[in-house]
C-alpha cells in the first residue's frame, strides 16, 4: 500500500507542473492586462501609476515570462 502511494505522489509532481505551466500561459495569453483586473478597469484612471509599477515589480510582472514562473 505504501509502494502505490509513493508511486502516485511521484507521478503527481509533473502533473502539478504541467498545471501551473498551463495556467501561467493561459493568464498570458488572456487579453487585457494583469493589473486591469487587480486594480479594476473603471478605477484605474484614479490610482496612481507609480503604485500601478510598484504592485508588478512586487508579484513580478515586470519580469519575462520565463522569469515569472
């Protein structure tokens, strides 16, 4: 029993790689940016774009996509 539970969390690890690799691109390709969402559309013409800059150097937004992951 112990042998197949092994056997399954081993065959786990590339599938929860493959889940966040697909979910990175899939965020990627979706249109819009990041920030758009987390700030929100209609508020963000009164947030200051300095904070906008700082909130993607903090979750590393700024950084290539390889990077991010």
């Amino acid at each position: 029993m112990v042998r197949y539970i092994l056997k399954r969390l081993v065959q786990a690890i590339p599938l929860f790689f493959g889940i966040a690799t697909v979910r990175l691109f899939i965020v990627h390709l979706a249109p819009g940016d990041p920030m758009d969402f987390y700030v929100g559309q209609r508020f963000r013409q009164g947030v200051d774009p300095e904070l906008i800059e700082l909130i993607r150097q903090k979750y590393g937004l700024d950084q290539p996509l390889h990077v991010q992951t």
